[in-house]
C-alpha cells in the first residue's frame, strides 16, 4: 500500500480536513454552472470566503449566495441533500490527484499547467499563449 507523509496534500485524512469546510460550496459551484450562473457564483463564494471572512461550509451561508446570485435557495438545499453534483466533485478531486499539482494556486489551461505564477505577468503570458482574450 502507498503511504504518506501525514503532512502530504495527498494523505486521504489531510485532504478530508483541508476540503470538508469548501465540499458543498464546490458541489453548489456545479449546479450553479449547470443553471448558467457558475461565474456568477464562484465570484459570491470568492468574496465571501476571502473578503467577508464568511463560513462557506455553513449551508445557510451558501443558500444565501445562491439567493443573492439569482439562483433559488430551495433548490439549493435539494441539491446539497439529495447530492446531486456529488459525482462531478468527485470525478474533479480525482482529475487534481491526477494533475498534481504542488503549488496553490494553479492554472490548467488546454493542458498546460501554471503553478504558483507569482507574478501576473506570468498568467497573462499563459492566457496569451492560449489566444485567450482580456473582458
């Protein structure tokens, strides 16, 4: 069997405690992509993580971001209880373990992998190099 160090990212019990606390915003994240209202979400989850300072574990808090991106608390709740995009956050935490990547943040871009761009400069090359257009 392969063993990990117990501070790896990929020691099974590591990632269950780093990514519990964000499981059900990621799988709110998918159907929220699926009603067209993705960007729109993330960015409602972005802020209130990192700039509210908010618990995005806490469902009342992500039905609240539903609500407030357009999306319905309801069907938010449905979703979280009947695990509706459960396989599709699984099927990505398992294209990560692939991927491997050993810095956050990193960018996947058509196959090409970014890790740690400390430097803006760095991601706009990447974009560039991809014929990805500035908005």
């Amino acid at each position: 069997m392969l063993g990990f160090a117990s501070d790896s990212a990929y020691d099974p019990e590591t990632i269950t405690q780093k990514t519990t606390k964000c499981r059900l915003a990621q799988e709110l994240t998918k159907w929220a992509e699926s009603a067209g209202k993705g960007e729109d979400f993330r960015n409602a989850v972005w802020q209130a993580k990192y700039v509210d300072q908010k618990d995005i574990s806490d469902t009342n808090s992500l039905f609240d971001l539903a609500d407030s991106t357009g999306l319905s608390r309801n069907e938010a709740a449905s979703v979280l209880k009947d695990a509706l995009f459960k396989d599709a956050v699984d099927s990505d935490w398992m294209r990560s373990l692939e991927i491997d990547p050993q810095f956050v943040p990193s960018v996947l871009l058509n196959g090409e992998l970014l890790e740690n761009p400390q430097e803006y400069k760095l991601f706009e090359q990447l974009l560039s190099q991809h014929n990805v257009k500035p908005r």
